[in-house]
C-alpha cells in the first residue's frame, strides 16, 4: 500500500524551511548590526541562527570552559563560511540534489552535539579544562582505552611531557569515536526520513544511490582513521615514542597515516609532508594559546572576588585578548584542517575506484 500523500511532501518542506531559514538569516543579521551601530551589541555571526547557538552557549559559560567556548565559535564560523558558500552555489542553481544542503545540516547537527547543545542529557565532550592537573581523570568511555591508558601510565617509559602528549592523543581518538557516532546517528536519520518517501521518478534511482555512496563514503573515512588512530595507540602505549617520529600532533599524525595509506606519488607526498609540518606548527601555536586562556579565566575568577576593580579591569582585557586570539587561531586551524582533510580525502576515495 503506497504511503500517504502527505509524507511525500516532508523532504521538500524541510528543504524549503531550511532554505528559507538561510535566506532571512542575512536580513536579520544586517538588521542587527544596525543595531550594534546606534549602541546596541554586535553581532557575532552573520546568520542569525549561529548567533542564537553562540548567546545560547555565553549563558553555558559555567557549564563550558573558556577554551570549549572557544573551540565552538571557531566551529561556528566555519560553519557559517560553508553556508555563506552554499547560499551562493544554491542561487547559482548549482546544488539541484540538495546533498551539499543536507551535509550543512548533519555539520551543524554534530556541532550541537558536540558541545551537549541538542537537548540531550549527554555530558558535553571536553566540558572540562582544557590541561587538568591529574592527567587521566577524565573519562575516555571506552574500555580498551581505560585499558591501554593505564598501562601506560603504569609502565614508566613515559616522561611526564609524554604523557600529556600521550593524553592529547587519548582524548583525540575519543572525540574522534564520538563525533563518528554523531555523524552515523544523522546519516541513519537522513536515510529513515528517505525511505518514507516513494520516489515515483524512475530516474532518480541512480542519482539516490550516488548520494548513499558519498554519505558512506564519509563514514567510512572517518572509520578508517578511527581505526588507523586506534592501532597507533596500542603501539605506543606498549612501545613508548619512537624518537624519529615526524610528527606529535594527533591530527596531524592522523593526516599523514591517512595520507600514506592513498596512492600519492612520492612528490606529492613531499609536498604535503612540508605543508603538515607548518600545519603542526601551527596547531602547536594555539594549543599555547589555549592554555594561557585557561589561566587567565582562572585569574579572572579569582580576582572577581577581591573587589580591586582596577586589577579586574587589567584581567578582564587581558582575557579578551587572549580570548580573541584563541577564537581567531583556531578557525585557521579548523579552516587548515578542512582543507588538508579534503586533500587527502580525494586521494583515500580515488584508491576505491
């Protein structure tokens, strides 16, 4: 019995939300930086509804840390130069399949899961400060984690810099496990939402099946480099650092082995060893940053309490400043990061062909 015909509407009527969304979103936000001109606040983002999530997430700051704060605008605006991008490509009348749109939405589904801003009652991921005095207090949720990370740590081949190297590592595997759930769990509701909707055009068969294909595509790089991170792991909590290794930063190592695992000739991976290494830099910069943010809200805290408003108001703008400095460095990163990652994503999904 074929399904009313009301549900073969609901794809095209969440699109067209969306769509509209998308489009009253420059108004309003012009409208508010009018705003911001005759006195009131700025506005932080140029679509209205990130800057919903981003004043949303300002009355969390107890339950955010500076740096998670941080880490989310510069999501944010990644996320809003990809729509910036989209709305221009969907006015060209270049995304017709509407699968650039629904990627758009599954990235922001995972932003607001990420940071326990979907209205579940999960814990945020990383809530917490960014470099904990104990090191392994938190929760990796993953026994074979646990597992590994205790041996390590019990195993004495670790210095105390590598093992904060080694925790960096731990907590950017489990992000990585979490953030591939999300993006499952938004695949898997894409594809329930498709499946109430019988296509009554033949020909849209084969253009379906491509879409499915990317979607997993994704899900199954993502899991490829779970994996890759996951027998690195193991490796190096039994054997200890290799002292030649090329690179220290988990995303960065992640790139390369994903990298080295396509089919690259030896010039092209010259080259992109090179641009990893500025990369690395690069992250390294604002890992620094991110802990002198950390101590500064820290202090911040502190000398709220005393009641020297002088002192306080040095804090405070020290505070923004690293604060702003945070927030830009580490949109580059992410911005890099795309870029590096879609790189070598081309390269992974060209050996399947």
């Amino acid at each position: 019995m074929g399904s009313p015909w009301w549900l073969l509407l609901l794809p095209g009527l969440a699109g067209l939300l969306w769509a509209a969304a998308a489009a009253s979103a420059g108004k309003y936000s012009r409208e508010a930086n009018e705003g911001a001109r005759n006195g009131g606040p700025p506005a932080e983002f140029r679509l209205v509804r990130l800057n919903q999530v981003w004043e949303k997430a300002q009355r969390q700051l107890p339950h955010l840390s500076a740096v998670r704060l941080a880490e989310l605008h510069s999501d944010l605006r990644l996320q809003e130069k990809d729509e910036l991008r989209w709305k221009k490509l969907k006015a060209e009348g270049l995304d017709e399949d509407g699968e650039k749109e629904a990627k758009l939405r599954r990235d922001l589904d995972v932003i607001l899961a990420k940071y326990g801003m979907n209205g579940k009652k999960d814990a945020p991921l990383g809530a917490t400060n960014y470099i904990k005095d104990g090191l392994g207090d938190d929760i990796l949720d993953d026994p074979r984690l646990e597992k590994l990370w205790n041996k390590a740590k019990a195993s004495g081949r670790f210095s105390d810099e590598e093992l904060e190297k080694l925790w960096r590592e731990f907590k950017h595997h489990k992000e990585k496990v979490h953030e591939y759930n999300i993006l499952l769990e938004t695949v898997s509701r894409t594809e329930d939402s498709h499946k109430n909707v019988i296509s009554l055009a033949e020909e849209e068969s084969p253009f379906k099946e491509e879409l499915l294909h990317n979607k997993h595509s994704e899900l199954k790089e993502k899991l490829h480099s779970i994996n890759q991170g996951f027998e690195r792991l193991r490796r190096v909590s039994h054997q200890g650092y290799d002292s030649t290794s090329e690179f220290e930063e988990p995303r960065v190592i992640d790139l390369w082995d994903m990298a080295k695992s396509t089919n690259f000739t030896q010039e092209e991976l010259e080259s992109l060893r090179e641009e990893l290494k500025h990369f690395e830099a690069k992250v390294e910069k604002h890992h620094h940053y991110q802990k002198q943010l950390e101590i500064s809200h820290q202090k911040l805290k502190h000398v709220e309490g005393m009641g020297d408003d002088e002192h306080l108001s040095k804090h405070k703008e020290k505070y923004a400043m690293l604060q702003e400095k945070t927030k830009d460095l580490g949109y580059k990163v992410k911005k890099h990061l795309q870029d590096l990652s879609g790189r070598i994503s081309r390269g992974f999904q060209h050996n399947e062909l």
